[in-house]
C-alpha cells in the first residue's frame, strides 16, 4: 500500500470533513473548492485510478454516483445541476492516486474544461 492520503481519511489518520461514510464509501469536502460546494466520494479500498476498476467493480462504481447525486440533493443542486468528474492520470489532472468522484456545484461550470 502507497503512502496514500485518501487511505489515510479514510482510516480517520487525516482529519476531513466528512458528508457521508458506510463501509465501502466515504464523501467529503475537498479542502480547496473549486465550488461552492465541491465533494469527493471515494472508495474506501485503495484503487488507483479509474483504469484499474474491474467488473468486480461495477456495483462500486454506481454506488458512488448514486451517491454524489443523493448528496447533491441534498445540497439543493438537483434543480440547476452540477457537474461529476473523474480526472484519470497525467492528462487527465489527477493528483491523488485513489480514486475519486468529483461533485462540484452551486455555479454554472464552463465548457471545455481547461
Ligand atoms: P485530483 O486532481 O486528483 O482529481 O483531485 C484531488 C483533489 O483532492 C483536489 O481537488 C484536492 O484539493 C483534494 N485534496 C488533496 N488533499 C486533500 C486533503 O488532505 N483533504 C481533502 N479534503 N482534500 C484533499
Ligand atoms: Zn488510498
């Protein structure tokens, strides 16, 4: 196991401020918003990036969504929307090799992405 940031939320060794947590998932704030409201839904598991996913995975996968959208009801986002990002690697942008599902909302979001 990598010396893993997200490992280490999830283990509660790095404080966060969570939104949600049940054995498989956990959701909390990112620490530098790039939203008025700007959620990561994990994966409690180490999975690196979303390459390494397997069909075993599949019921993971759409907890997580199902999950970013219960919370984005919740946050009062259903009715103007918000915007679920997976950044996958270099070009894609990731920063932290534990799988993360970005939920970004409370403004309208710009397209393309830089
Ligand atoms: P990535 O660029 O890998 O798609 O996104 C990583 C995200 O994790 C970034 O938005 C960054 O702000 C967030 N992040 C990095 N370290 C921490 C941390 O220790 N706590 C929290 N809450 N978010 C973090
Ligand atoms: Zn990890």
């Amino acid at each position: 196991m990598p010396d893993c940031i997200f490992c280490k939320i999830v283990a509660g060794e790095i404080p966060s401020d969570i939104v949600y947590q049940d054995d498989e998932i956990i959701a909390f704030k990112d620490i530098n918003p790039q939203a008025p409201h700007h959620i990561l839904i994990i994966p409690c598991r180490h999975i690196e990036t979303i390459l390494d996913l397997t069909t075993d995975d599949t019921a993971l996968i759409g907890k997580m969504i199902l999950n970013a959208n219960n919370i984005a009801r919740k946050l009062g986002l259903s009715k103007n929307g918000y915007r679920l990002v997976f950044n996958c690697k270099h070009d894609g942008g990731q920063d932290v090799y534990h799988i993360h599902l970005h939920l970004l909302g409370g403004r309208k979001m710009t397209w393309p992405p830089g």
